[in-house]
C-alpha cells in the first residue's frame, strides 16, 4: 500500500461515506464516520461524544484533532467541509483524499439528505432526547450549515452546493490529482469499488462485493416518514408517506 499520512472521506453526506468507510476498513485502514471508528461496535453511524469534541475544536480552529492521534483519517463531517479538508491538508501534509459523487441521479440523493437530515433531528431533539443528543444535534446543525450555507434544509439551496462541492474539490485537487480519488457515482462501487479503492492506494484488490452499509438510514427514515404521515412536517422534495 502507498504510503500517506492521512486519507479522508470528503463527500457530501448520503454519498456512500459510510460503505467507503467501511471499505477503507476492510483494507486495513481505520477511519472514523462521524466520530465513528471503523471497528466500533455501535448501533449508531456515529460517536457523538467524538464529534461533539472535533466541533469544540473547530470552532476554535484547532485542526489538530485528537480524533486523528485514534484513526487514520475521517468521513462525512466534518471533512466534507471544503474549509475543513483544506485545513486538514494543512495540518497534515501528503495525506490522500477520496470523493464520491451522485451525479447520475441528484433526485435520489436529494431526497435522501431530506429523509436523513430531518428524520436524525427528530431523533435526537425529540422528547426522549438527551442533552447529549441536543448537543449532538446542535454540531450537526453547524456542519451542515458550514457545508451547504444554512443548516435548514431546502433542495434548492442543498442542490447548488452539492455543485459547488464538486467544483471547488476539483479546483482544489488540480495539479495534484495523485493525491484525490474521484468516483463519479455510487452506482461504481458495489461491482468496482475495491478496483478503484485499491488502485488509488497501490495494493492488491479485493476480490470480494463493495460494502453497501445504510442500517444506520432506517431510524431516521421511519423517524421522518411517522412525522410526515401525522401532519408534523412537509417534503420538500415531494416524499409521500408510505
């Protein structure tokens, strides 16, 4: 395997950040989802304690991690965040990068982000929420609104930075393009995922299906869909209860 001194997950949320991480980990590297360690045995897509800690500390622009001195790298939030990943590749010099995209159907993901972002809320703010949810959903909120503008959904403002994302993640990367893997679309990884994973790292492919991880979607979907059946919210991307 190629040496780095970190690799990061820098796709947007609902972009197979948690199957890469998983991936990454069946390769032997161990990045955290969320605060999440790949390894962890957890019910959960994350540690909130963890990211709880990483946004006390971007707030303050500490970039050096105590996550990092645990893992080998992050994914989704808050390395998504084009100031942080650029800050990260700063602190932590010759570290790789990989991007995965959902080009080829923004619907689909569109509609995804409203029944994730949304549905977790309610979870964690709801009235058997603990403070430590609260808090967990209040870094949440600022991630998201240092990723996409503002932390209240709406489709118009989330799909226009989906494109910027891309763009300023190519920007960034031009010239150094060694150093980003680039996946134009989920739909690659379940039968390529480990031929483009592997080569980017420089070791022997898996011969083995991609993982597709998303039990951690099915709380927070149900969550999102018991509200908008009982009146509590609307889609805005024309969901209908099922």
């Amino acid at each position: 395997m190629r040496e780095f001194n970190k690799i990061h997950v820098i796709a947007l949320p609902r972009c197979a950040t948690v199957s890469m991480a998983e991936g990454l980990g069946a390769l032997g590297v161990s990045v955290a989802h969320l605060g999440k360690i790949f390894g962890e045995q957890s019910p959960h897509h994350h540690d909130a304690k963890r990211l709880i800690r990483m946004h006390e500390q971007i707030a303050r622009k500490d970039y050096d991690l105590d996550i990092l001195s645990e893992c080998d790298g992050l994914a989704d939030y808050p390395v998504c965040i084009p100031e942080i990943f650029e800050a990260l590749d700063q602190q932590f010099p010759e570290s790789l990068f990989i991007n995965v995209r959902r080009d080829e159907n923004l619907q689909s993901w569109i509609q995804s982000a409203e029944k994730q972002f949304i549905g977790l809320r309610l979870l964690k703010t709801g009235d058997g929420a603990t403070e430590e949810d609260r808090q967990f959903a209040e870094a949440m909120a600022d991630f998201r609104r240092m990723t996409f503008g503002q932390s209240e959904f709406d489709p118009d403002v989330f799909l226009k930075a989906y494109h910027q994302h891309q763009d300023r993640v190519r920007n960034y990367f031009s010239g150094r393009e060694d150093q980003l893997l680039d996946i134009p679309d989920v739909s690659l990884l379940r039968e390529n995922g480990f031929q483009l994973l592997c080569g980017f790292l420089k070791c022997d492919t898996k011969q083995i299906l991609f993982p597709q991880k998303n039990d951690h979607s099915v709380a927070p979907q149900q969550a999102f869909f018991d509200a908008l059946k009982e009146g509590k919210i609307d889609s805005k991307t024309g969901l209908r209860p099922s």
